[in-house]
C-alpha cells in the first residue's frame, strides 16, 4: 500500500521532466502504475470479503503519535479501486487527450500527485495523515482546475474551490484535534471502535462533517463543483467523478458506525442530501454546455449519496457503496465520452450537437449505456445501486419511521429527474438533426470510456461477490436488520414500483421541458451569497487598512516597540522574580567585544550617512560574531560572520541607487526618543531572556544532545545535527522561506538574463579593447578593477573549495550546507563586483531557479526515502567504506539534505546577486529614475544618482 503511494509520489516529480522526452505518452507511466496496483488491490479481494484488514506503518512524529498508518478494509477497499482503476483508465484517455506538449507536462505531475494523495487520504487510519491527503488533494484540484491560468474564468473558479474546500478542510482538522482530546488517539478506526458520547464529540464530529460536505459538494457548499469545470475533460472525470468529491462520502461511510446514534445525524444528511440531489438535478435542466449539466447532475448524485449513506442501515450502507462505485464508472465515462464530442465536433453546446449516433456510433453507444446506468435502467450498475437505496429507505421502517418515507420520496424524485437530465444529455448530442460536423476522430480516445462502459454492465451481474467484499463494513453499522444481497431481480417491490414510475415521469418530464435548447438563466442563491460575503470582506480588508494603515513604515515599527515595552515589557520588570545572581562575563576579550558592539550601535543610531550607518552596523554583526566565538560556539560565529557579510554586499548593491544621506532636513529631537524606545525594547529582550532562563524547572532537553548527536545524528557538531536531524522539519520550512524570498526578489526587480558567451578580449568605447583577468569582465576600463579581477581569479575557486569543504565536513566541524552556501554565494558575489553582470553569467550560465528547485527536491527527497526501506521519515545512516591507503571513508546520509541546503542558499545568493546586482545596473542604463527618497535634494553631496 505505502508502495503504490509511493511510487505514484515519485511518478509525480519525474513524470513531468518525462514529457520532454515521451510527449504526451508520458501519461501511460502513471496509467501503468495505477492499473498494476488496481489489480493487486484487486486480487486482496478474498481476504477484504473475509473480515481480515491489512495494516502498515510507518513512524512519522512519535513524540506526538502521528504516523502513517495505512488500514485497508472493506470500504477503504472500494476507494481504493476506484482510485486506481478508474484513474488509471483516465490517464490512459489523458494520453491521447493532450495534444500541447507543455499542457501535458504541466497535467501528468499535477494529476499523479493527485491520485497519490488520494490514494493516500482513503487508506490513511491516522486522522493527521488523513488531514494531510485531504488537504494535498484541495491543493492539487486548484492547481488542475486552474491549470489555464490565462483565463479569468479558471482562476475564479479554482479560487472558488480552493477557498470552499480549505474552509471545510479547517473545519474538519479541528473536529479532529477535538477528537483525539475525547478519545487519546488520532486512529479512526480506534476512535469508530469505541466512540465517544461526551457532548464535546458530539460537536467535533459535527465539525468533521462539515468539512465532508463541503468537499462533496453537498449543500450549501454544491456551488463550487460546477464551476470547476473549467479543468481539462480528464481532470473532471478523475477529480469531479471519480475520486476527488467521493472522499467527503468516505468519510460520512466510515464514521456512520460510530456515530449514526446522534441525535441529528440521520435528520442533517438525509434532509442536505436530498436538497442537494434535487437542486443539482433542476440546474442540470437548465444546462446547455453539456459538461456543465453533467457537473449539475454530479451534484445531484453525490446529493444521491449522502442521502443513502446518511439513512444509517446496513442496507443503507450496502446501497451507497455500490452507488458510489456506479457512479465513479459512469460518471468518468460520460466526462471522457464529452471530451471526444468536443474533440471531435469542436463545441459542447447542445444547440450546436446533434445526430453524431450515426457519424460516432461507438462514442453513442457508451453514452447511451452510461447515461442509462446514471438514470437507473437495467441490467446496469446504476440500477442495481439506485433500486438498493430505495429499498433501503423502506427496509427499516421500525427503526427509521418517517425518515424512511422522507428519503424514499426523495430518492424516487431525484431518480425522474436524473431521467430527464440524462435523456437531455443522451438526446441533444447524439440524435435528432445534424448539429457540427465531426473535424477529426481519435480511436484511442474511446478506448477508456467504452472499458468502463463495459464494467458498468458486467458489475451489475456480479451482486452476491459486491455484497460479500462490501459485507465487512455494511455489517459494523449497528441496528436494523440484516441488508439483503444485491440483484437485479428481487420480484415486484415497492422499489421497482418506484423505479418504473421514476422512468414514466423522467421521460414525460423531458418531453416537456428537458428537450428545450434553452437555458434559463440565474445564478445558484449559495453561489450569490458566496460572492456577496467575498466582496465584503475584500471591502472590509479596504477598509480597515485603509484606517489602520498610515502607510509610515516608522509609526508602525514605534507603535509594534511600545506595546511591547508596555504590556510584556511592565510585567516583567514588575513581577519581583528575576535575579541579581548574574555573570556579566567570563573573559576581558568579551568585555571588549561587547563595548565595540555598543559603541558602532550608538554611532550608527545617529548617522546620517547611509555607507556609514550600513559599514557601523557590520561592525556590530561582526562584534556578536566573535561574542559567539568566545563563548565556544564557532559554529553560530561562522554563520554570523558570513551572514553579515552577505548582508553588507546587499546593502551596498542597494545603496547605488538610493540617495548618500537618510534624510536632508536637520536631525530632530524627537531621535533622542527614538533612542530611549531602542534601549527600553533592548533592556525589555535581555530581561525576558533572563526570566526565560529562569523560569526552567527541568532539566533542559539540549543536555541530552551530546549522546544523542552521535547516537542517531552519527555526527560530532551537534548544531549541524540538531540541524539536519532533529529538527529538520523545521529546516525545511526555513529552506521554503529562503526560497520564496529570493523569487520574490527576483520577480520585484524584474531580472532580464544578459547575452552569455562574454568575451576575454573586449572593445571598450574609447578604443581598443584590453586584456582582462575575468572571461566577462568590464570592457570599459573607467569601470575596471585589474587588482580585483586578479584577486577575483585567484581566490574564486579557493573560495567554491572552501565552500565544499564546509560542507562536506559539517557534522563533524563547524560548517555544513548553509555556511557553505554562503562561502559559495559570496564568491559569486566577488565576481559579480569585479566584473559585472556578464561575469556573473559566465560563472553561472543557467538560471537560479534550477539550483533552488534541484536544492528543495533534494531536502524533502533526503526526508521521505527512509520509508522505502522500512525507516522513519528523516532517519539518517551511516556508511563507511574502506578505501586504499586512505582509509575507511564514513558517510551520513543526511549529507543530501545538507546538500540541498547548499543548494538553495547559492540559488538564493544567485538571485539576490542577479536582481540586486544585474538588475539594478540594467535598470540603470535604460534611465530608470529610482523612487524618490528622503535625499531628494540634490544640493547634498553625493545625493544625485548617476543613470
């Protein structure tokens, strides 16, 4: 199980730089995995009839008893194949689907990661991971929906989505941690095994139902689906039909055994349901664009769903689980059968489509038998599943009393009104008078749908094995009586009555109103209401910050110190519990160090010169640098040092371009209090960090680090190990904090790549070109340095070896990726400043996006590939090897992650270097004016600014 995930996780990186080489084909890589796991899910068949439920682990944070359990029974058996066989027969349709070489490599990623978290979501037991999958599948579905990001339309709706989903996903996560607080576990089947009856789980349970709904578009959350149509056919019939809007489903059927006893469960789903199912079924009436009616009647069915699911038997149970299997094969069916109409017709209007059963009888022909099995006609799935939840209704009615009525009413409405929808489908594009011609054909498109066409028959004769492998869970539902087994013939029922009248009415229903090429306008009241409450909060945010936000980066900053002085600041100096018992210092180098920092504080406080402030405040960096040194921390004083100085490089590339004094009006008084407020917010820091020290009643965990470091980090540095090991997690996040800032950077300053192959030789403007040091240095010699390209030449690969050499020694000396990486990135900056912008490209010819792309892959792949061979999630190991006269050579493998540290901070470097460097200068010589600054008076020395 954790293989298949894992596998289609891995397709999902890969696939995407595939398509470069496989083309659209690429999709049959993610087709072949889904299909080989169908069928070995398939073959665990037997033992899911049996009872047996197959289990794995995986550790993920013990600490707070999370890991990935993975649990498949009975009903995590349905979606799994589901999942996997549908799915893989719609990457299989999405191979002869996508013709634009870029759309299918910006699709395959996108689609696999979806099916792997998925797949992920309905086998995970642990409710974080399976918050986790929910979550990863809303953020896949807004990235597939807007996968046309050009068009307004797809944003707004995959907005829409997104916004929608993530409210239910919230939601949900806290009806978990709700839980967990009742039971002391986060495992669903634990919490379905004993649930508990506290009115506090009666409200988390209530919270995780709403983000069920909401997911599956139930009402009021049903608005969201239909505008998501605006993804390719494919990934409608994978997210929309198949999978994506069943696991809101999932999860209503997993814990309606534990919780079908409340009070209002039954009531809420049934009543919801019903709603949904008729609301979506009359907009489905109203549609012309055949792939939105077929979004519409999604609606209508998963409304069909919860209704069934929610009456709360097993008979219930069995009839919803088969309508949700019969729904996924024929609703993925008719999506992709939509795709070829409109592939080959180049429309999806009804009043455009017509008579294609004569030019596209196979196409016909698997619409006719979907469609037939969405409206309920025998011998198909659909009927088996819809006749079943009729029943169902009436099975129990001792238990149920007039809920049963409620929901067989109900059902049997919304079962004429899918009649009418689907005979308007079925009808405007495949009969009457020849609509738009067929443009082009594609055998293989038909391949997928006419298949599942084929499975929605041959399951509809195979109800004793469905009702033997949907037993197990069917039968954990408490009360009523035993759910009969599935067929198509149970003689003349009630059902059947149902059903027949169900036909009768559908039909004369469509005659009357559903074969009209009109569609009646309005937009859906929920969908009104959503848009009205987004608007007044984006007219709320406008508002407030417009009376909040002075737009005076000072009064803000002053306004944050105060309260911080005030509030936090007053109570610790009044609470009476700090200590005089302090050791100001253990060394006279300190007392130095520190009166150096003081002093280049105070100076830069009351400079009015920018280089002078900026040069004062290197001093203080590097002054806590060396109080880090002296106190026995190399490692922090190492990265101090070099941060600082990647700082000063940042500074004084901004500096070009803004004005030599802060300000040109006379210093103020009001800097004194400026100064005082400085003092008081660092008093305030050094006393919290004392009463922090204080307050420490246990033994503080870092003391354990000196063993653990080696123990389980095989590492001497403990900071690089805590690091890498301990907390890279929280590495991790940083490392996306690195990354988003430098291509926020980048894309502010609008960096344009200039022309590479720069030549040693250069003409200079005033006449012959000079020999130069650098391959791109300045051709001008009124800009050239040849000292510094020189020294530049010299030191640059001293530099990169240096840089390596921290690496590579970081576990077990001061160093590793981050310092590294600055050693490295500082080194480009050298060249950079020696040579301008074209020695930068001759250093680095391509683009830092590659480095930082590469460099996070790295970090998260270092994180996960432990679990392939049975470890943790960021387990480390140690190899060694014995080489020839050197010696045993010793490896810890969280030198990868280390490595993608590096990675992105020369990425990071590159970017800051191109955008503050490069693309200041570029900016420069096509004479664009800086902003206007404080300085503005050019009468100051140094104030103009040279274009």
């Amino acid at each position: 199980m954790l293989l298949t995930v894992t596998i289609l996780a891995a397709l999902a990186v890969v696939a995407s730089a595939l398509s470069g080489v496989l083309g659209r084909h690429v999709f049959l890589l993610p087709a072949a995995a889904s299909l080989a796991a169908a069928v070995w899910f398939g073959l665990q068949a037997p033992l899911v009839a049996s009872g047996q439920v197959l289990q794995e682990r995986v550790e993920w944070m013990p600490s707070l008893g999370i890991a990935i359990d993975l649990r498949l029974g009975a009903l995590q058996w349905v979606l799994a194949m589901v999942v996997l066989g549908v799915g893989g027969l719609i990457f299989v349709y999405c191979a002869w689907y996508f013709k634009t070489k870029s759309l299918a490599a910006r699709t395959v990623g996108l689609l696999t990661a979806f099916a792997a978290s998925m797949l992920l979501l309905v086998l995970s037991d642990d409710l974080i991971v399976l918050a986790v999958g929910w979550e990863l599948t809303t953020v896949f579905s807004y990235l597939l929906v807007g996968l046309n990001h050009r068009s307004a339309s797809n944003r707004r709706a995959a907005q829409t989505a997104l916004v929608v989903t993530t409210i239910g996903g919230l939601s949900m996560l806290t009806g978990i941690m709700m839980l967990e607080a009742e039971t002391g576990t986060f495992s669903l089947a634990a919490t379905v095994a004993d649930p508990p009856r506290t009115a506090m789980a009666a409200w988390a349970v209530a919270l995780v139902l709403v983000g069920a709904l909401s997911k599956s578009a139930i009402v009021p959350f049903q608005y969201w689906l239909p505008g998501a149509m605006a993804a390719p056919t494919p990934v409608s019939a994978f997210l929309h039909a198949a999978a994506m809007v069943k696991a809101g489903v999932f999860l209503v059927a997993a814990l309606t055994p534990a919780f079908v006893d409340l009070p209002w469960w039954r009531w809420t789903l049934v009543s919801l349901g019903i709603v949904t199912m008729l609301l979506g079924a009359i907009r489905a009436m109203r549609q012309l664009d055949i792939k939105v009616l077929l979004a519409h009647g999604t609606v209508s069915q998963l409304g069909l769903l919860i209704t069934t699911i929610g009456i709360g038997t097993q008979s219930a149970m069995q009839a919803g689980l088969t309508l949700l299997v019969a729904h996924a094969v024929f609703k993925a069916a008719l999506f992709m059968v939509i795709g070829v109409v409109d592939r080959s017709t180049g429309t999806r209007d009804l009043r455009e489509l017509g008579g294609l059963a004569r030019r596209m009888p196979v196409v016909a022909a698997a619409a006719i038998v979907s469609a037939a099995s969405m409206a309920g006609i025998p011998p198909l799935l659909g009927f088996l599943g819809k006749e079943a939840a009729l029943d169902a209704a009436l099975h129990d009615m001792g238990e149920l009393g007039g809920l049963g009525w409620v929901a067989f009413l109900g059902i049997a409405v919304g079962a004429a009104l899918t009649v009418a929808y689907s005979l308007r489908l079925v009808v405007g594009t495949f009969f009457g008078p020849e609509g738009a011609p067929v443009k082009r054909r594609s055998r293989m498109l038909v391949v997928a749908p006419v298949l599942l066409t084929a499975l929605t028959i041959g399951l509809a004769f195979l109800g004793k094995p469905i009702t033997a492998v949907l037993a197990p869970h069917v039968g954990a539902v408490p009360g009523g009586e035993e759910a009969p087994y599935l067929a198509l013939w149970h003689g003349i029922t009630p059902a059947l009555i149902a059903s027949v009248l169900a036909w009768i009415v559908g039909y004369a229903i469509h005659r009357a109103v559903g074969a009209r090429r009109t569609e009646v306008g309005g937009e859906d009241p929920f969908e009104t209401a959503y848009h009205a409450g987004m608007r007044g909060l984006d007219r709320l945010a406008v508002e407030v910050t417009g009376r909040i936000q002075t737009g005076s980066l000072p009064l803000h900053v002053t306004t944050i110190l105060l309260v911080l002085v005030a509030l936090p600041g007053s109570a610790l100096l009044l609470s009476g519990s700090l200590t005089t018992d302090v050791r100001l210092f253990d060394s006279a180098g300190q007392v130095v160090a520190a009166a150096v920092v003081v002093v280049a504080g105070f100076f830069a406080a009351t400079s009015r010169g920018r280089l002078k402030a900026f040069m004062l405040l290197g001093v203080v960096g590097y002054g806590v640098a060396l109080l880090f040194l002296l106190h026995g921390a190399p490692d922090l004083a190492l990265t101090q040092a070099l941060t600082e100085t990647v700082f000063l490089i940042v500074l004084v590339l901004v500096l070009r371009r803004l004005p030599k004094y802060f300000t040109n009006r006379p210093l103020r008084a009001a800097r004194w209090l400026r100064a005082l407020l400085g003092i008081a917010v660092g008093t305030i820091a050094a006393v919290a960090a004392l009463a922090a020290l204080q307050a420490r009643t246990a033994e503080p965990i870092s003391e354990l680090f000196y063993d653990y470091a080696y123990e389980f980090g095989f590492g001497q540095n403990i900071v690089n190990v805590t690091l890498v090991d301990t907390r890279a997690w929280d590495t991790l996040g940083e490392l996306s904090v690195v990354l988003a800032a430098a291509t926020g950077v980048a894309s502010l300053i609008f960096v344009r790549r200039p022309t590479r192959g720069a030549a040693v030789l250069r003409q200079s403007p005033d006449g012959p070109g000079r020999r130069t040091w650098l391959r791109g240095a300045f051709a001008d010699e009124a800009l050239a340095s040849p000292v510094l390209e020189m020294m530049t030449r010299l030191l640059f690969p001293v530099m990169m070896a240096v840089s390596i050499y921290l690496l590579a020694v970081g576990h077990y000396l001061p160093g590793g990726g981050f310092a590294g990486g600055l050693v490295a990135g500082i080194a480009l900056a050298v060249r950079y400043l020696a040579g301008g912008r074209d020695e930068l490209v001759e250093a680095v010819p391509f683009d830092a996006g590659k480095l930082l792309g590469v460099g996070m892959a790295l970090a998260v792949l270092s994180m996960v590939w432990p679990m392939l061979i049975g470890g943790r999630i960021g387990e480390s190991y140690k190899l060694a090897v014995e080489l020839p006269i050197i010696g045993e050579l010793s490896f810890v493998t969280t030198l990868i992650f280390d490595v993608g540290v590096w990675l992105i901070v020369v990425g990071a470097m590159l970017d800051f270097v191109r955008s503050l460097g490069a693309g200041v200068d570029l900016h420069g010589e096509q004479n664009v004016a800086p902003r206007p600054q404080y300085g503005s008076d050019r009468s100051l020395p140094g104030a103009e600014v040279r274009s």
